[in-house]
C-alpha cells in the first residue's frame, strides 16, 4: 500500500473530513464513512472510494481488504491527529469518503419495498435501513427532504447495510404512489385508525409496500386516503404506538414470514 502520511493539521486535502453536514455531500453526491464495521462493509461492495483517512493499526489489521479497491488515496495518521485535523473526539481509527451509489428507478425496485414519507431522524432512516437489510427487504424508497441513507449518521447506524439495499428517491408521495399501483403493488400504510387491520390478521400479497410516516404525527388522513390498506400493531393497553424503527422491523418480519 503507498500511504501517505499526515503531519500537519493544515493539510488541505483532508477537508472534507472536517466538513460533516449531510448537505455539503449532496452537492457531489459523495459520503463520509466512519468505524471500522461501518467501512468494511462498504470495502466489501462495488463502492467507489475517493479516500481512506486511518490510523497504522487500521491499515496493518485490513490491508488485504483494502488492496481489493483501487482507492487513489490512503491518508494514514495517529488517532489524536485524527481527532485534531476532525475537530471532536473519535472511538474508532478510520474514516473514508466515497461515492454513494445512484438510486435505483422505480420500476426496478424489487416486490417487498419499505416507504417512509417525512422522517426527520437520520438515526431512523438507518436504523429502517438495517431492518430492511437483516429481514430480507431489499428495496427502501425514501422522499428527497428525508435524510439521506449515504448521510454519515445514517451510515453509522445501518452498520453499511444500506449498502445491500436497493434505495430510490422520490418527489411526489401521491404520484409515486399511483405509479407503484399501476405496477402491480398493493401499499399498506402504518397506522393506528377506526378501521385499521390488527398486523396479526393482514393477508399479504406478492408485491407490496410498507408506508411509514412522521416519528411524531405519522401518516397524514389525504396519504392514509390512498393506501390500499391500513395496518397496526396490537398494543398493550394503555401504550399508542412504538419507536418507527421498531414499528417497520415488526411489520416487515411479519410481511417476510408470515408469521
């Protein structure tokens, strides 16, 4: 490996590290990746990398990993340079920044899609995404005001799993919708109504969609008008509803197995 090593916290090509909001990345459509789990994963998959920022050890422990890629740049340097040149305490020895991959068109999205429609919490849009992932959901369709999956919160709390996802972003809800029914998707909307079909008893068909709304208001009655069908989980009396991460894991298991 030709690394080259860091001494001056001035090093200009190390900016992008310093610079951590989501939206600067979007301009480029690029991402920063950080832990060692979390960039591994993202080694083992067709991701292109533009660089890797990391400590000797980090180097010396995965260097058959990271001879697979062909990544222009290894920066190596020891953790409290690290820390200094990022600006805050880190827990790991490693960042990257790379290209998130393109999202996938509608019409070649699989026939088990999770939808959100105005999360706000990148820590949620992760946390779905490694649901998707673990349960065997390939497809996770997100509205373009959302967090970005490839955001480096998001990143973090998918563990990179968003990486064996296909992901496809959308502008309109009720256009995407109508599109996704003409394709032959049934779309479930959670939520807790008069009418609502108890998860235990839902039929599932071939091809659907689950559609998850806001952490705090969920879904809106004019999105709620144009689902197919509207799903809850029992609860406990006394107990609304749970965390959306937890409420799509349950959902979606029960959508995979049947069970």
């Amino acid at each position: 490996m030709n690394l080259t090593e860091i001494k001056d916290l001035t090093t200009p090509e190390l900016e992008i590290y310093k610079t951590l909001r989501d939206n600067h990345f979007t301009k480029d459509s690029s991402f920063i990746a950080d832990s060692p789990k979390v960039v591994n994963t993202l080694l083992e998959t067709d991701i292109k990398f533009k660089s890797i920022f990391a400590t000797q050890d980090y180097y010396d422990e995965f260097k058959d990993l990271i001879a697979k890629k062909n990544i222009e740049k290894l920066y190596v340097a020891d953790k409290i340079l690290m820390e200094n040149i990022v600006g805050h305490k880190i827990h790991h020895n490693v960042m990257a920044h790379g290209i998130r991959p393109s999202p996938t068109d509608l019409e070649d999205l699989g026939d088990r899609i999770l939808m959100v429609d105005n999360i706000t919490s990148s820590e949620n849009i992760g946390s779905i995404a490694r649901s998707c992932a673990g349960i065997g959901v390939d497809s996770y369709l997100l509205p373009r005001l959302a967090p970005h999956p490839y955001g480096r919160r998001s990143l973090r709390v998918s563990m990179g799993h968003i990486s064996k996802l296909k992901y496809s972003i959308y502008d309109d809800i009720f256009k995407t919708i109508e599109e996704l029914k003409k394709r032959g998707y049934k779309i479930y909307g959670a939520e807790v109504t008069a009418d609502s079909t108890p998860l235990s008893k839902v039929e599932v068909g071939d091809k659907w969609v689950i559609l998850m709304g806001h952490e705090g208001h969920g879904l809106s009655q004019e999105v709620i008008d144009v689902c197919d069908e509207i799903v809850t989980i029992e609860m406990a009396e006394g107990v609304r509803s749970f965390n959306v991460g937890v409420a799509s894991s349950i959902i979606m298991y029960k959508f995979v197995n049947g069970l």
